[in-house]
C-alpha cells in the first residue's frame, strides 16, 4: 500500500536524519523534515500526509496551491514554497503558503513585505544565496567570501521591511554523485549563516536550510535545521506528459 511504503521511507529518513545529528553532538530535534512533493501526483501527496509528514514543500506556487486546494488534509501539515519565486505571483505564497524559503532580491522582498502587510501576517522567510556561482541557481552571489560585504546594504534594506521575518539563509549547492564533494559549499552557506547572525542581531537567524535527498545527511553534520527530501521518500517523480 502507498501509505505504508512512503511511511517506512520517511521513518528511515528521519533515523537517518537523527544519527547524522548525534555524529555531530546535536539534538535531532533542531532539525525539521521538509518532504518535498514537486510534481507528485494528488495521491502521492495525499499518502504523504497520511503517513505522518508534518512539511511539505512545493516549488512552483501555483501546483502547490492547486494540492493545497483539492487535498482535505492540507490543513494538517505546513506548507513551504521552496523553489524560486516570480515577483507576479507573490501573492499566491501570501495567501496560501506558510514559509517561504528562496527570498533572492530586495525588489521580490518589497513586494511580499506590502502583500503581506495588506494580508495582515508576517511571512517566516529565508535569504537565498548562490555560494556555487553556477548560473543555473538563484540567490545573492555569495561564491566569494570576500566580496559578502557588498551583500550587506541590501540585506539590510530587506531586514526592514514590514511583514516579513527573517529567520535564516538557503542554498541550492551543486548536486554530486559523491555526497562528500557537496560539503564545502555546505561550510560555506554556514560561514555565511554565522556572519549574517554576528552582523545584523537584529533579526532572528535560527534556520539554515540545506540538503536535499542526495546529500541531506552530509547537510545535519554540517549544522542544517531544515532539510527538503523529496524522491527518497515519495519515491520517483512521474516522466512529464509530452504535449501533443
């Protein structure tokens, strides 16, 4: 049955998750489980939810907000828009999403910020930084230590802003075959997360989103509090449907 073998992937995920933390000396409890449901089938989803996943995450707003609509248990889990965001379609993650993970520009934060203020809820929101320099991956350009200074006066402009909290930092590093080769980027988006929280105490850095299916463990050793598996507990995603 689906329900049964989505609850044993995510059952062994999460002791996977917890020996990854005691490797490193920390409380499992630090770290949530997002499962990630792109391009997953109504029922894939539904099963999720069933076999006790408490997050999901969605990266395109308006597939999440469809499953959010038609599914009568989305109410019992929280939903995440992980994936990158177009400014024309903030609102849908004001109305409909709980926590926003791939905040990259002042003029997308502008935009949430009066959404949200207009809704009347403040958004939790992560930063999300580039720290691979691939052109494929959203973010602040974050690759080069020594040039993060630049960063600062926009991020302050975006610690600013109404209706909008600031919790933390994400990152999509390179995906490698060897888990291990992933690490450094990891180091890095931790760097990063340390030096946001000395230089702006301001606001409230208490997550750092990293580590998919491929590499979410080596992400618990490296100081991750949110991890987003996806096809290691839902299994593969469905070929997309060629248009005739």
């Amino acid at each position: 049955m689906l329900v049964e073998q989505i609850r044993q992937r995510y059952l062994e995920t999460l002791e996977r998750m917890e020996k990854a933390a005691q490797r490193t000396g920390r409380d499992p409890r630090q770290v949530q489980l997002i499962v990630v449901t792109k391009a997953q089938p109504l029922e894939v989803v539904q099963a999720a939810i069933q076999a006790g996943a408490q997050a999901l995450g969605e990266n395109y707003p308006e597939e999440g907000v469809m499953k959010i609509q038609s599914l009568p248990e989305a109410k019992r889990v929280q939903w995440h828009m992980i994936g990158h965001l177009q400014r024309r379609k903030a609102e849908l993650v004001i109305q409909h999403f709980d926590f926003f993970h791939a905040l990259d520009s002042l003029r997308l934060a502008q935009r949430l910020s009066r959404l949200a203020q207009e809704a009347g809820r403040i958004l939790p929101t992560l930063l999300e930084f580039n720290v691979s320099g691939e052109a494929s991956k959203f973010g602040w350009p974050a690759w080069e230590e020594a040039a993060w200074p630049n960063l600062w006066p926009e991020i302050e402009a975006v610690l600013t802003l109404p209706g909008l909290a600031i919790q933390g930092v994400m990152a999509m590093p390179p995906l490698f075959e060897n888990p291990e080769e992933v690490r450094p980027y990891f180091r890095r988006l931790r760097r990063l997360f340390e030096t946001l929280s000395q230089r702006f105490p301001q606001a409230e850095w208490r997550h750092l989103s990293m580590g998919t299916s491929a590499d979410y463990e080596i992400a618990i050793e490296e100081g991750a509090t949110m991890v987003r598996v996806g096809q290691a507990i839902l299994g593969p995603r469905p070929p997309k449907q060629e248009s005739k």
